[in-house]
C-alpha cells in the first residue's frame, strides 16, 4: 500500500486503512471513547461500516418516518418555544418571575411546583413542614392559581405545568383561571406532565397505586379529548429517567414503552387513537454526548411514527408524529466551578436544536447549588437566543443528517430500543416492570457503571476530577425567605375559614362517590370540587381514602 506522504494514495477501503495507517498510531490510553451511553464507537464511519436506505431510514422532514424532523420547514418556518422552568415560593413570586421571563423574550410558560403540591399535600399538613415554595411554587387552591395566573391573558400564551400525580387537580385549577378570564376551556393551549408511570419508574413522586393512577392519567386524556383539544394532556417524560441515571438507550426505550402503554390503556378505554394521540407529548432530556443526544431524538421520532402507524393503525399523519420538549440535564451541573455549566448547557441546547426539539428549557448555570437567581435564568434565556439568531443552525433542517455516524448512531439506538420492548413485553408490560423492579435495576446498574467510570477517570468531568480550582468565589444565591411558608400556611388556612363549607363536603362527597365506580371521569367532580375551592390536599386525602398509596418494594 501506498504511503502517506503520497498525496495521491488511497485506502483500498476502510478496513485496510484502519489495518495499515489508523492502528499504527497509539489511540490516547486511559480515558474510554464509547458514548455516555457505553455504546462503541468506530474511530471512522464510512459506506463501507454504514449502510443508508434514504426512503426508509431519513425520508424528508413532516414526512414518514419523520427522522428528519415533524414539520417540513421547522425551524425556517418558526423556532421552538422557548420555555423557561420557573417556581419558587408562593403564588406572587413566581407571577413576578413568569412576568420577568416573558418581558425578556420567552414565548412559554413551565411552571415548577413544590414538593407538598406534587406529593398531594396542603401548605399546612405537617409533612410539608420546611418544603413549602423551597424547589417551585405552592399551590394548595384555585385561589392560589387565580394569584399566579393575575395578569397574564391565558388565550395569549401557552402554559407547561410539571406535576404527576396531583394533575388532574391543578389542570382543573387552571381551566377555571382560564374560564374567569373568559377563554373557554376548549381555547386554552398547553401541556401537563401526567406521567405517571415514570414517577414508578425514577423520580418517584407517587401517591397512589399504579392501576387507579392510570386510571387518573386515561381521565384526563378522555376529558382534553372531549373538552380541552388544544390541550396536551400528557407529557410523556424521558428527562427524569435521564436525571436518575440511565443511559441515553434507556431513556429513549422506557420513556416510548411508556408512552405505547398509555396508549393500550386508553383503546382499552374505548378511545379511538386518533381522537388522542395528536395531542401526546413528549419530553427529553439533553446530556452531554452530543451526537448520542441527537441521534436519540431522531430514533425516537422514527419508532414513534411506526408503531402508531403500524401496530396501533392510526391513520391521521397527526397521530404519527412525536413532538417533544426538551430540557438540559441538571445531572451534568456541578457544584465545582458552576459558570463552566454555562458551556455545558450551550452545547447540550445545540444537540437538541439539531436535534429537532419544539421547545426547549436551559438550565440555569447557579442551579446545582439552589434554585436560579434572575441574572442566571436571563443568561439561559439568552442562550438560546443566540442559538436561535447567531449560529445559521437553523437555516437549514436538519444539518446532519446523512452523516455516517449520526444515521449509525441512529439506527443503533433504535435497535437498542426494540430489545427493550421485547424485554419489557416478556415480564407482562410496563406496569408489571415496575412491581418486579425492572426499570428501577437497569437504571441503578447504569448509573453505578458511570460513576465508577467517572471515579476511575475513565471519564473526565472538568472541575471535578480534572482541571479542579482552588479558592473559588461562592456565588450569589437566591435565597427563599422561611416567612414565606408561614405566608402560604395564613393563606390556605384564611381561605378555608371563608368558603362555603357545604359545598366543599358535597364536593369531597361526590368525588369519593365516583372513584369507587370505575365507570366514572374524574375530571368533572375534580373541576367542580375546584369551583367551590376544595383545596388540592383535601381531594388528594378523599382518593386516598378509597385507593390507599403505594409503597415501593427496596432495589437491593
């Protein structure tokens, strides 16, 4: 074979190349080149490891299989939503922040709430006790939605709302704002997290049993169905089962598993899949592996699109399609060296424009050590502001695709995916996973591979076992004030002493009355209890007196 300081040789292949020129060269020892995932990776991608079926495989973009994107202008046509997380405290703090956010260029709201709202319990119960407004906003009420919402026309704007298992309650609060305001419910735009079986799965705020809380979850998809079209009833969530470990495969297979069982459940219902699943949602995590990251977002798109199609025989092109939003892994912030988080999120936003996302939150660079500071959230803003306006990514759709490596990738995410599916469809759906452990055991597994590769610097994490920094300036926190939570305990107690106490029993009365009938919707004693301010708590306590809580078995 020919030299190199020929310039006119030529590897007879890859192969031969990799034999005679790549191998004679000493790669760099010590640091591991397969992705976060631990998937390998070829030091070259070329026709001759990659095989490309451009119909099957890419096709163009708002078009089968949707690999290149849901929409055929995408971006030319219009960018993302860019919705930034914000919550903290009670009602009037976070309308000041959301009111920041918009007055600096935001297009959506993303509402956080606090730990007590999302595990179902009033400001005032004794278990919310050093919680309340510390990692979002509380919300014990309508009158506490009526407080956030003040000022903010609901027919101008769309709102995400990231709670689970106390949904049903807080998209009931919302339509009532919504409803005062005078926009009907049917107008009102926007997504509610809903995910329940993820919360089994990883982030593990649950209240009740799987069986009744999906039977909550199928409510609310009938109920928007009928009631609130414009409404996403469900965000079908990967982004935690990231943040608790997993690999990138794993969140790509168990968040679409999940997404395919609230599906059945629904048929199961009686709903016809294009009635609901034009209005399925869903929502990534975007780490650092940046190519992983893109490729995960086009499998998904591509196995999304052919099982609605094919295995579940929706024939609306609507039905098809996999719209999600994504959001930056709060995993990869570190507490060391915090303003290097600001490069961390900038590359994992690009990976989730490039790789198609219709909304997207940055995280601020300040949040491994509490919740943002204006300064910190209006810098993540503008992140993806310049990515939007600076960078010609979105000139064009979707830039990398053809590439031998991303397409590879690709397809070998989506292989990843399938043995999954086989895995999970073997121990009796992702429901019966869940009460064996199984999501729960190949997320730790995967989250201890790379930490020990992160402890053994088999992967380097800058500031922390490299490049670390002596004596560095504490940053200025954003603080939330304790009088706040005594605020809020004033608030929902005032509240009780000054409503309608008859009402509020013959609420409590009905609801209780048709959880104990399976053949009942939810919502409609759920929205009618919110009427007469029945607080969120006591409807959480009135299901927890017919359905019990559920209690997860150990992972050892």
């Amino acid at each position: 074979m020919a030299t190199t300081e020929d310039p006119r040789a030529r590897p007879d292949g890859t192969a031969e190349w990799k034999r005679e020129l790549y191998d004679a060269k000493p790669e760099r020892e010590g640091e591991l080149f397969t992705t976060i995932s631990g998937l390998d990776n070829e030091p070259l991608y070329t026709p001759d490891n990659v095989e490309i079926d451009y119909d099957r495989d890419l096709g163009y973009p708002g078009v089968y299989p949707f690999t290149r994107g849901v929409y055929p202008s995408m971006y030319r046509g219009k960018l993302w939503t860019m919705r930034q997380f914000a919550g903290f405290g009670t009602a009037e703090e976070t309308n000041a922040r959301f009111r920041y956010l918009l007055d600096h260029g935001q297009t959506g709201l993303s509402t956080a709430f606090d730990m007590p709202t999302l595990m179902g319990y009033d400001s005032d119960h004794a278990r919310s006790l050093g919680e309340v407004g510390r990692e979002g906003v509380a919300i014990d009420s309508l009158d506490d939605m009526e407080t956030l919402f003040a000022g903010i026309p609901l027919d101008g704007v769309s709102t995400s709302m990231t709670i689970n298992s106390a949904a049903a309650m807080l998209l009931a609060f919302y339509l009532c704002v919504g409803e005062e305001q005078g926009v009907p419910r049917a107008q009102l735009r926007g997504t509610i997290q809903t995910d329940i079986l993820k919360e089994y799965i990883a982030q593990k705020e649950w209240i009740f049993p799987p069986e009744p809380s999906m039977r909550l979850v199928i409510d609310m998809i009938e109920f928007c169905a009928a009631e609130m079209p414009l409404w996403h009833p469900i965000s079908i969530s990967g982004y935690h089962i990231r943040e608790a470990g997993s690999t990138a495969a794993q969140e790509l297979a168990f968040t679409l598993a999940d997404g395919f069982a609230y599906i059945e459940a629904a048929v199961e219902r009686g709903l016809e899949v294009d009635d609901f699943a034009p209005r399925l949602s869903f929502f990534f995590n975007a780490h650092l592996d940046f190519f992983e990251e893109i490729a995960k977002y086009r499998a998904a798109r591509r196995i999304w699109a052919h099982e609605l199609r094919e295995r579940y025989g929706a024939r609306n092109p609507r039905s098809w399609l996999m719209r999600f939003h994504t959001q930056t892994a709060g995993v990869s912030l570190t507490a060391q060296q915090p303003e290097v988080n600001i490069i961390r999120t900038a590359l994992e936003a690009l990976a989730a424009v490039l790789g198609g996302t219709q909304s997207l939150h940055t995280n601020s660079f300040d949040e491994a050590l509490a919740l943002p500071t204006e300064n910190a959230v209006r810098l993540a803003l503008r992140t993806q502001q310049v990515i939007a306006h600076e960078t010609g990514v979105v000139n064009t759709i979707d830039p990398l695709g053809g590439s031998y490596y991303v397409e590879e990738l690709t397809s070998r995410l989506e292989a990843e995916a399938y043995d999954y599916f086989d895995r999970i469809r073997k121990l009796g759906g992702v429901v019966a996973a869940i009460k064996e452990n199984f999501f729960q055991r190949e997320i730790a597994d995967a989250s201890f591979r790379y930490q020990h590769e992160v402890e053994q610097r088999q992967r380097i994490v800058v500031g922390v076992n490299r490049y670390q920094h002596e004596d560095e300036e504490p940053l200025e926190l954003l603080r939330i004030d304790p009088a706040l939570e005594e605020k809020q305990i004033g608030r929902v107690q005032a509240l009780r002493s000054r409503r309608d106490s008859a009402a509020v029993e013959s609420a409590l009365a009905r609801l209780k009355e048709d959880a104990a009938h399976d053949g009942r919707n939810l919502m409609h004693p759920i929205v009618e209890a919110s009427k007469v301010y029945v607080t969120m708590g006591e409807m959480c306590d009135a299901l927890r007196g017919v359905w019990g809580v559920w209690r997860e078995t150990p992972v050892f």
